[in-house]
C-alpha cells in the first residue's frame, strides 16, 4: 500500500483551512392544526415557532438557514403535508440536510411515522434533526436513554392527538344533535350569526340567488345553463363570493366561475328549507384513519334551526325532476350500452391546447346509433371566457389521427435502429469503445490509489508522522482527487453506454415502440406506453407528444457520431 512522506505532504501547500465543525443547509419546519388567523397568542402559533427556531440557528453559526417550511391548517397524524413534501423534496435533492422545529408535536403526532423519520429515513439521508424545546439533536445523543425520552414524547404525542379528537368528536357530535351549526363557514345564501357562531342567518346579498336556481331548475333549465347564465349576469360563484368576504384566503378562488357541479351541489342541500344536515363525513383520527363518508341515514338532520330561503314543496320539486332526469340517462346508457365502444382508450392522455383541462368524453345516441365525441368541458361551460375555441371531436378521427402519427413513429424507429447498429459496427466506433474501456480502468486505479493513500495517513498521524493539520490536509486533498476520479468515472461510463451493443437494447424509446410494431389497431396499452399527451387546439388541430424524447435524441446523436467516425 503506497503510504505518503512527509516531505510529499509539505509539497501540497504552506497552509491548510482547517474547519472546525461542518456547516448545515439548515430549514425551519412549522406546523399548526387549525389555521392560524394571525390573532393567536401562545407558544404554539406558527409566528411564535418559526421566531424559537429562527432564534436558535441565529445563534449557531454552523446552521446556515436556507428556507421555512410552514404547515397551516395540516393535522400532525400523519405526514401527507404540502409543505412537509415540499421540504423532503429539497432534502432528497441534497439542497438541505438539516431540520429545526420548535418542538417534536410540531413535527408530528403519530408515533410510528415520527419513529420512522427519526431513526431510520433522516440518518439513511444524513439530515441532522433539532426539536429546540425537547433540547434534541441527533448529533449529540449520548446515551440510549435520549432516544427512549424522545420515543416516549413521540408516543405521548400521539396519544394526545388521538384522545383529542375523541372528546372533539363526541363534543361536536353534541352540538350537531342539538341544532347548532358547526361548520367553517355557512352555505351560500346564508352567512354565521355575528351573535352566535353556531347559528346561521340568512345572508340578503346572496339568498335571491337560490331563490332563482330553485326556480330555473323547476322551469326545466340545465344545471351548466344555469352556471352560464350566473356566469353572464357577473355574479360571483360561491367560493369567489367567500373570497371577497375574506373567508377564503386563497388567490385561486379570485377568478372562480359558476359550474355545474356548483349548481348542483345548491340544488342538492336541503339547507336552504330551514334544517341543518350535519355528519356527512365521520372523522376517525382516534382510529388513525382519514374522514369517511356516511350513509344518509346516519346523518344528523335538525328541522327549523333557521330561516328558510325556499318551501319544502319548491326544494321537493327541485329533487323529482333531477331524479326523473337522471333515471332517463341511466336508462338511455343502459339500453345502449351493447353499442359503440364502452372503452375509453383517450382517458388522462388527451387535453385542449387552448384552456390545459382534459377533453372529456361525450356520447350521443341518434336513431339507435352512439356516436362518441370529445369536448372541452371549460368552453362547454363557460364559453370564451375560460377557452377560446370549442372542441368537438369524433372518436374514429381522432383514433385515425392518433394511430397515423404512432405508425409514422414506429417507421422512424426501425430506420434509426439500423443505422445505429451500423454506426456501431464501424472500426472507428469500436477502437474509441476500447479507449473507453482503457480510461475507464485508469479511472478506478487512481480511485482506489486515493483511497489507500487516505487510509494511509491515519497510520502516519498514529505514529507521529504527521502533525494533526498535516494529516487534515492531506486528507482533505485525497478525498477531493477521489471526487473528481469519481466524477470522470461517471462520465466514461455514461460514454461507454452508448457504443455498446446494448444500448439499443436499453433504449426506453426503442423499447417502447418495438412492443407495438406488429399491431393493426390503437389500444389503451399503446396509448398508455408510447404517449404522453394528445392535444387538441384551436379548430379540432390534433398533435401527438410522444414519452421518451430524450432517449431518442441520445440515439440520433449516437447515429451522427457513428457516422461521422465511419467517414473520418
């Protein structure tokens, strides 16, 4: 093993920075289970967190703070977060490897999970975890007894949030059995009592609306007719209208438009006759499982709670003629369901170009006969003021279209397949494949010599060889030449990929398309393997994007390099 001299390490450099202790890419988690209207004032507010942890790196001039991640509104028992992915994004991308929360209820409240993170997913990935009020930090855990104080704290949390919410629940479920109103906020058409947050009142502004709903409803307009004529008339759909009144803090719902799933979701609510309909969904924290829905008859129905806005006779009649509508439709579907083609091959993979929604999928029947069409479903609803250009496409042309262009692909595929092996088979192409091959060896050679020599300078520091900063020094610099081998090392290898006989083997694109070459007719499989997007724009102009470009830009750059050898 070759060992260095002392006088080889002098021949480095006159001086060496020595740092004293590693700096982190530090982020601030934060977490609040009820939103935090800016107006609570203990130690649990998210101001209040991000101002502890922010105190704490301040004073730590090895943390460097990169960024905050807050969590408003999230439940700790589990780790489905927005902004808690968002942060595992950045540490598994290697921008940072350290987290600060206040405290570990902050983080999370179910045991297992947290246990997990804690000991097995933030050491695999090197993060140094701090919880500044728990005084833990996984770099300084002395003792077992430190990791059985934060297990029992990550145990105690999670009973706590689960005992929590079987006194919430049992306490609302009381409330709701007594006619009060437990909501976020009321119905559109009425507004939360000023005087009792539990009672709702009818709001003037917007209940004529409902009136008039109920009323086109009976008269026989369609519920996207009715969001279209909202739509025109300017009045404001019901989470627009919550924005305005600052219920609703989200900018997405500033240009929110009539739909008619909204319209049907009023027409449905038998709010608007004077009694509450409360339990739809059942929350099962204490069980550790999500909101489930309830069955009708386990809803908690209180008549006379307030003031109607329609007549029981009026929201009745409203029901019949949505349930008549939607028996015929079920009949028409059912009757004809032996015809035309049940399977939607197109379904996910096709959009407009115009609006970004995806088409959806309409059927006719005519004279016995279905016929299937795509459409936008933002112009069908809202005209021009969200699309453009309406869409109206028939199934057989755009699976004409689509197979033409899939067809066309294929032929490509097959031509840039020989060539590639043509280009592979050339002299030059195989001696620069066996200089890869040479550099390659010399790259792991020096790789392994780094490695020795590091191992080496141990044994010299031990014996008093070299002083500490000597050792440190040439440490440092073996490590760095290991990491540039290492670094050329990858790129030969990822040259040598390509003037192989398995590189077309490997070839996603080739592989893709060879699967179908022999196929006579579009399928899901073909679709779902070979596509990423149909789009339609403007007057019914179809293009086709196809997955794995890449890959077939590697292999033309492949061909062209083959033959420019072949030539030389």
């Amino acid at each position: 093993m070759p060992r260095p001299s002392k006088r080889h390490i002098a021949n480095m450099g006159e001086s060496a920075v020595i740092t004293a202790e590693k700096t982190y890419d530090t982020a601030i988690y934060a977490r609040l289970s009820v939103e935090d209207s800016g107006k609570k004032d203990n130690g649990d507010s998210i101001d209040n967190q991000v101002y502890i942890a922010k105190q704490y790196v301040a004073e730590r001039p090895y943390l460097n703070l990169c960024d905050t991640f807050i969590d408003n509104g999230e439940t700790g028992v589990n780790f489905n977060r927005p902004q808690f992915n968002a942060l595992m994004d950045e540490v598994k991308a290697g921008r940072i490897n350290c987290i600060v929360v206040k405290d570990l209820s902050r983080f999370g409240r179910n045991y297992i999970e947290t246990g997990n993170f804690l000991e097995r997913v933030f050491p695999f990935l090197g993060v140094r975890f701090i919880s500044v009020n728990d005084n833990y930090d996984t770099n300084n855990i002395e003792t077992n007894s430190e990791s059985l104080t934060i297990a029992l704290k990550s145990l105690i949390n999670d009973v706590y949030a689960k005992d929590i919410s079987r006194k919430a629940t049992a306490a609302l479920g009381t409330k709701q059995k007594n006619g009060e109103f437990i909501g976020t906020y009321a119905a559109y058409g009425y507004l939360k009592s000023t005087e009792n947050n539990h009672k709702i009142v009818v709001d003037e502004e917007t209940s004529p609306v409902v009136r008039d709903i109920f009323k086109w409803k009976i008269e026989g307009v369609g519920n996207n007719t009715i969001a279209r004529k909202l739509n025109d008339m300017g009045i404001p759909s019901p989470n627009k209208y919550r924005y305005t009144l600052g219920l609703l803090k989200s900018r997405k719902y500033a240009t929110m438009l009539w739909s008619n799933t909204t319209v049907k979701s009023i027409l449905q609510n038998a709010v608007y006759t004077g009694c509450l309909v409360q339990g739809r969904k059942k929350t099962r924290l204490a069980q550790g499982l999500s909101a489930a829905k309830q069955t009708p008859d386990k809803w908690i129905v209180i008549e006379n709670t307030h003031a109607p806005i329609i007549s029981r006779e009026t929201f009745d009649k409203a029901q019949e003629i949505m349930q008549t509508i939607n028996k015929t439709y079920s009949e028409n579907v059912g009757k004809y369901a032996d015809k035309g083609n049940p399977e939607n091959i197109f379904k996910t993979l096709i959009s407009c170009g115009d609006c970004g929604i995806n088409l959806s999928r309409y059927k006719s029947v005519r004279r016995g006969k279905v016929k299937y069409h795509y459409i936008c479903p933002n112009y069908e609803r809202h005209q021009t003021r969200v699309c453009p250009c309406r869409k109206f496409i028939s199934e057989p042309l755009l699976i004409e279209s689509v197979w033409n262009a899939i067809q066309s692909e294929i032929s490509v595929s097959v031509d840039v397949e020989k060539l590639v092996r043509k280009a592979q088979n050339g002299g030059k192409m195989k001696s620069r494949a066996k200089t890869i091959k040479a550099q390659i060896s010399e790259a792991k050679g020096k790789i392994e010599r780094s490695v020795n020599l590091a191992i080496a300078l141990y044994d010299d520091y031990s014996d008093g060889v070299l002083t500490e900063s000597e050792y440190l020094f040439a440490k440092t610099k073996y490590s760095e030449e290991k990491r540039l081998w290492e670094q050329r090392l990858n790129e030969l290898i990822a040259e040598e990929a390509k003037h192989t006989d398995t590189f077309i083997n490997d070839n996603k694109w080739l592989a893709a398309l060879s699967r179908f070459n022999d196929s006579k007719s579009l399928t899901r499989d073909m679709l779902v393997t070979i596509v990423e997007r149909v789009i339609v724009s403007g007057k019914n102009e179809i293009s086709v994007v196809f997955k794995h470009r890449d890959e077939y830009e590697a292999l033309i750059r492949h061909t062209t390099e083959g033959e420019v050898n072949a030539n030389a």
